[in-house]
C-alpha cells in the first residue's frame, strides 16, 4: 500500500491536481505519525491492514463531515469530503462483492461456532481480523445478525 500512495502521490504531483495532492499528503502523514508512534514504541510500524482501518476511519470522519456540511447548508464543501472519500478509496483494495460476503460471514459463523445473537461478536472479530479494509462492516452486520435470528 505504501507504494500506491507513493505512485499516487508522485502522479498528483505531475498533474498538480491541488485536491489530490493534499488529501494523498494528508493520508502520508497520518500513516507517518502512527509509524513513529509504533516503532518509538518498540512495536512493528504499521502494516496493510492498520493502514486500510487508517483509511476507513478517515473515509467515515469525511461522511460524517460531508453530512453536517449538508445539513447546514454547505453543499460545495459536502461535495470537496465526497471527492475526497473518492481519493482514499482508491488505495483501498477492491471490496468484496454480495455473494463473497455471504461465504465470509457464513464460514466466520461456523468457525466461531455462532448460535444466536450474543455470539455476534466473536462472529464480527473474526471477519475484521481476517478482512480489514476489504468489506463494508455495515453490510456484514447484517448478513451475519439475519443468520443468526
């Protein structure tokens, strides 16, 4: 991942695509201050998978932003959070479809051996550990909570 952000980041450059090129600075630098925060730490610097929920925190802090940008009446700067989404989406690996989903989440619930909706923890960890950044959590939810009522 951190060669694509580097290739983006260097093709933003070229084009001088101003949006681009801050958002792509912003994500090098958040994922910089958690390298420098874990390896002072004595801990691994950040892999794959903590990059990807890096960028899905940041992805959700621009949808809620987008929404309140809405909600008061500022549609132009709603609109520069949704490009935005679309800049950090495109450094996520492609998610998984409906149907590689359902097999997800039905093999998460009979490796945890989930019966009923209190096992719906287990269920989730399992899925976030093993597809961090490659899922909607959202959806996953809800195939899971549906297999489990």
């Amino acid at each position: 991942m951190r060669e694509q952000l580097d290739g983006a980041l260097k093709r933003a450059t070229e084009s001088q695509d101003r949006r681009r090129l801050n958002t792509l600075r912003l994500i090098k630098a958040t994922i910089r201050d958690r390298d420098v925060a874990s390896c002072d730490a004595g801990g691994d610097c950040v892999s794959d998978t903590e990059m990807a929920g890096l960028l899905l925190k940041m992805i959700r802090q621009r949808q809620e932003s987008a929404k309140l940008y809405e909600q008061d009446g500022r549609p132009e700067l709603a609109a520069e959070e949704i490009e935005e989404i679309g800049i950090i989406k495109e450094l996520l690996p492609a998610e998984l479809d409906e149907a590689e989903m359902a097999k997800v989440c039905a093999a998460a619930i009979e490796s945890t051996g989930a019966q009923s909706l209190r096992d719906m923890g287990k269920c989730m960890a399992e899925i976030k550990s093993r597809y961090a950044g490659k899922l909607d959590f959202g959806k996953a939810i809800q195939i899971v909570k549906s297999r489990l009522q």
